[in-house]
C-alpha cells in the first residue's frame, strides 16, 4: 500500500506531511487490515472488499487524521504483482 501526499506549499519546515506522523496513521489503518478476512471486517460492512473499496477506505481513514489530511491525494493498493488500484482524490 502506497499512500502520496501533495502540497502547493511547503510548511515551516519545509514538509508537504510530516512523515512519522503518516507512518503512524498508516500503521493504525493497516493492523485493522493485516491478517484478517476482509469480508469480516467491520470496514466493509455491507461491501465487497475489491482492492479498490480497500484503497477508497484506506484513503478515507487517513483523512480521518488532520495532521496528514490536507495533503493526501492518493492511496494505492497492490493486490499482486503486476494488479493495484489507485483512489485519487483531486483538490
């Protein structure tokens, strides 16, 4: 999974996203995820968990967070070698 993160304008610090921020919400997100069905998890009640629901509610998550939110545009999800879905969100 691949998340980007875009900004016009750099920070303070000269950041787009404060990276150990992003690894945090990214690791909270995908222990939700990791080793488990993803027809049983509660993310996707009532939804069939194709690769690119999965990125969708990956990028949803995230966005959830506002340290990182303003700057996420996309999540990418690989399901196998050679197969991803990408969720883009345009600004």
């Amino acid at each position: 999974m691949t998340a980007t993160f875009a900004s016009e304008q750099l920070d303070a610090c000269g950041f787009v996203v404060d990276f150990i921020a992003a690894e945090r919400c990214l690791a909270k997100v995908v222990e939700r995820l990791h080793h488990t069905s993803l027809n049983a998890c509660d993310l996707f009640t009532g939804r069939n968990p194709t690769a690119e629901i999965v990125a969708q509610t990956i990028f949803d998550q995230l966005a959830l967070d506002e340290s990182i939110s303003p700057t996420l545009r996309r999540v990418r999800v690989t399901e196998a070698p050679g197969c991803s879905a990408t969720y883009v969100l345009n600004r």
